[in-house]
C-alpha cells in the first residue's frame, strides 16, 4: 500500500455517555496516518441526512478540531429493524493526508446483519492476479496423449535453452485444451440445497420491498419473518450436512479429507497471500516477475564466485563429500 497505516476499531454504545478528553486521548495514541473505523451510535447531517443526537454533535466537534475527515459519502450503513429505518451511524474517519488513498463504499447485502459492510479499497495498493487452478480430475488424459506429440525435431534448436522454451510452450498449450481450470474464490458449502437457495432469495426481495418503503409496518414484520425463516433453514441445512458427514467417517478417512471438509463447511474463502516482493525498493507482485527473481537470486548464489556471501562455507561444505550408507535396518 506505499505506506504504514495505523488501524482502530472502536464500538461506541448508544446510551454510554463519552468525553472528549477521552477521544482526544485515543487520537493522541494513534501513530499517523491512521484510519478510525467505528460504530459510534451518532447521527449528523456532516455524514447522515437523519437529525443530530447527542453522539453526533460530540464526534462532529472532535473530528472538526482534531482536523480529520470523513470517508463516509452518505450512504447509509445500518438497518435499526424494529422500525425499518435506515441510518449512518458507522464512520470511516482518516487523517487529512490519507484522504484520497481510499474509495469508500457500502454493499447493499446486510449478509444477516443489521449492519450494512463496508468496503475500504486503497488507490495505491498492488491488484492481486488470481491465477487459475487446473482441475487434474476432470482431465481428458487420452486426448492429452494424442495431442502431446512434438511437431519439431530436437536437432532444430541451436541451444538446449531454446528447446526447454518450446516443449514447455507446447505442453501447456495442449494443457489448455485439455484440462478445465478454476479460480478457487469461490467455494460452494456441501451443505447448500434448493430449500436454501428459495429462503435467500424469499429474505432478498423481502428487503427490497423495505428498502423501497422504508417504514412501512408491513415491510418491516415481512422482512424480520423472512430473515428469521432463512436463519433456521440455513441453520437446519448446517446440521443435517454436519451429521450425515460424521456418520460416513471411519478409521480409513484421511485427515487431508477431514479438514477439507470441515474449511468447506462455512462457506469462506480464503485467499492466498499475493507474491510480494521488495526489488530495488518497487514493490513486485506479479507473479511471473516474482518467480523471475527468485531464479536471478538462486543463479547468482549458486555460482562458483569466491566473492559470493557463502561461498566458503558451501565449498566447504561439498568437499566433505556425502554418505549414503544405512546405519541400521534392511537395505
């Protein structure tokens, strides 16, 4: 991201009366630039259409005299479901030079929360390449077969570097043909069925009627009806997966299965770390480039060059000669 940015997450209770003294204490710990990310329960027309109350006039005060600012661009950001309103009572508040390092958004899917998500996206960060993964499974091996047949003689190439090119180019164009690839981002739960699929869409158009009558008795009692209905479906769903899946294991099971299974059970995924690499300080994460210096690194240090850090020791070492003979047990 360029630089080091401090991050706070605080929860402010409604009805818990806060000093000033207080938040200018927290601010005071914070190194800069940092990011204030918290549910403080207030409401000003700075970051709400709604009327003041006492939490919002406190923190409107703090964030003018302390010289912050607000990420927040009015959207609304919480559901208060006993009487369907909506409201922007969660706040995004960042140091003055790091305004324009973030585009700040909210999802329009409560994901069974009466909080809506909020999605901090930096301008300066590196976009991950998800590489796709080859499913081995699936392939169709005959027709990779007949498909990896070279169409150039070896004696065509005038160097041994310029042969591993071609025949790995050609092996991963007939790969490309014959074996199907995935992502992996997402990752379906074995327990999901129809009954699932019928509540969420039931609790989404639910909300959408609220969220076009806002108010609205009905809306409201509909949507907390099928808010709860698709909890105790999706629950229920959760369950009997669960128990199907003990009873079919045994002593034979592997544990590789087991913990498969048991990362797929609620539905999350997770990403894998990027390539990030610091090269002549630019930050590297595409990972062809990343690859590409690791080779340069482990070229050079396994170069015959007394000058090389480590080169002593590893002469030293391969001039000791290795010893294959067993100590004990059959040949």
């Amino acid at each position: 991201m360029g630089r080091l940015y401090t991050i706070c997450s605080l929860y402010l209770p409604p009805r818990v009366l806060v000093s000033r003294g207080e938040l200018d204490g927290l601010v005071r710990q914070l190194p800069s630039p940092f990011l204030l990310l918290a549910n403080f329960n207030g409401r000003h027309p700075l970051w709400d259409k709604g009327a003041s109350n006492p939490h919002g006039i406190l923190i409107c005060s703090f964030i003018e005299d302390e010289g912050l600012e607000v990420l927040n661009s009015g959207d609304v950001t919480h559901l208060h479901s006993p009487t369907g309103t909506f409201t922007a009572i969660d706040l995004s508040i960042c140091t003055s030079n790091s305004l324009l390092d973030f585009n700040w958004q909210v999802l329009q899917d409560l994901h069974d929360s009466d909080h809506f998500p909020i999605l901090l996206k930096s301008v300066k960060s590196e976009p991950q390449s998800w590489s796709l993964r080859c499913v081995l499974d699936k392939a169709d091996w005959p027709r990779f077969t007949d498909l990896s047949s070279f169409i150039r003689p070896l004696a065509d190439f005038s160097t041994c570097a310029e042969a591993v090119d071609y025949v790995s180019d050609f092996l991963i164009s007939v790969a490309l043909q014959t074996i199907p690839r995935k992502s992996g981002r997402f990752t379906k739960v074995p327990w999901w069925n129809a009954a699932c699929t019928a509540a969420v869409k039931e609790k989404r158009a639910a909300f959408s009627r609220l969220w076009r009558h806002r108010g609205d008795p009905q809306c409201v009692e509909a949507f907390q009806r099928c808010q709860v209905l698709a909890r105790c479906i999706l629950k229920e769903a959760q369950r009997a997966s669960w128990k199907a899946y003990v009873s079919s294991i045994n002593a034979h099971t592997p544990f590789t299965d087991v913990f498969n299974e048991v990362r797929r059970i609620p539905g999350k995924y997770s990403a894998p770390p990027p390539p990030v690499l610091l090269s002549a300080v630019r930050t590297v994460a595409d990972p062809r480039t990343v690859a590409d210096l690791f080779a340069k690194h482990f070229a050079n240090v396994s170069r015959r060059n007394p000058a090389i850090l480590g080169a002593r020791h590893r002469q030293r070492m391969e001039s000791l000669g290795m010893n294959f003979s067993s100590t004990g047990g059959k040949s």
